[in-house]
C-alpha cells in the first residue's frame, strides 16, 4: 500500500473542503485499488458533504483515468470516517449509493488516522487479509440431514405476497417453527 496523498488531483479535493481531511493510497490487489480516506468531525458535515465530495472524486480522480483503467475506475473506495457516532440511516443512504465508488462508512472513530489504520481498514473492507484460514481449522464432514418438521412447516406455508409483504410471512413462518421445535 502506498500513501499518495499528496497527488495533485487530491490536492485539489482538499482545496475545495479544506476542512476535511482527505487521504489518497494506492493498494496493489489484483490491479491498483484506489483508497481515499475522508475524516470528517461532525456527523452533520458529513450528512452535508458526502455527496459533494464524491462527487469530485469522480470527477478530479476517476474521469482523469486512462480509458484502459477499467479496473482502476470500478474499484475506488471512499472511506468516510467520522469522529461522532454516524446514524444507521445515513449509514445505509451512503454505502448503498451507487455511483462512481464504493462507499464505507465508519462512525464513532477517535484514533489519528495513520497508514497503520488505513492498512487494516483496507484489510478488514477489500482484501480480507486479516482472515485467519488454515489448516487448523476443522472442517465439519458431516452431512446434511433434511428436519421433517421444517421441511413440513415451509411446505405449508410458501410465501405469496409481493416482496415487501414476505417479511411478515417469514415472521410469522419462524415462529410457527420455533413453536413446534420446542
């Protein structure tokens, strides 16, 4: 991973939101990965900014790359990191917007911001280097046996409602099992 935060298309960024701070790496995982860390101290800037800044991204850093950088331009990462706790809500609003970059959030974080850190957000969010798999690990052989009285309860009651209503039948389902499991 290499920190290239002071590239001149971030130093652009920075000119236009001088109050947050924006970090710029590069991260070598099946192709160039490029990571910018944006550090916000309030939840209400970042409630007002994301859009924005994104939005500059896109249009500094991403436009900016060669028409031969297709996986370059399909995997920027936007990490908002915020000092104050960040509500579910606008959570869920920015990590599932779709356009130009990925977007993670991370609220309620008070640690200085160090290559350190971004190495194991990168870890943690991208390349799941930090999983542990080995051959320690035992492996479940066994094999799957069908449970009659499930099997009996979902046969009898399939769901055959649009989508939005199937929750409360599902709910209505898992009790119907957790009664007659007991």
């Amino acid at each position: 991973m290499q920190n290239c935060s002071d590239h001149k298309d971030v130093k652009s960024i920075q000119n236009i939101y001088p109050d947050i701070n924006i970090g710029y790496y590069q991260v070598p995982f099946l192709g160039t990965v490029s990571v910018f860390t944006l550090i916000f101290e309030t939840a209400s800037a970042l409630k007002d900014n994301w859009r924005d800044i994104y939005s500059s991204v896109a249009a500094y850093f991403q436009a900016g790359l060669p028409a031969e950088s297709e996986f370059e331009k399909w995997n920027i990462y936007l990490f908002y990191i915020c000092r104050e706790e960040v509500e579910k809500e606008l959570q869920y609003k920015i990590e599932n917007d779709r356009f130009a970059s990925r977007k993670i959030v991370l609220g309620n974080c008070k640690d200085a911001i160090s290559d350190d850190m971004v190495r194991t957000i990168v870890s943690q969010h991208i390349t799941n280097s930090d999983l542990k798999i080995g051959d320690n690990m035992q492996q479940n052989n066994s094999k799957f046996q069908k449970n009659d009285i499930i099997s009996e309860v979902l046969a009898l009651n399939k769901p055959k409602a649009p989508k939005k209503e199937t929750d409360l039948e599902i709910q209505k389902i898992l009790a119907e099992l957790e009664i007659k499991l007991k």
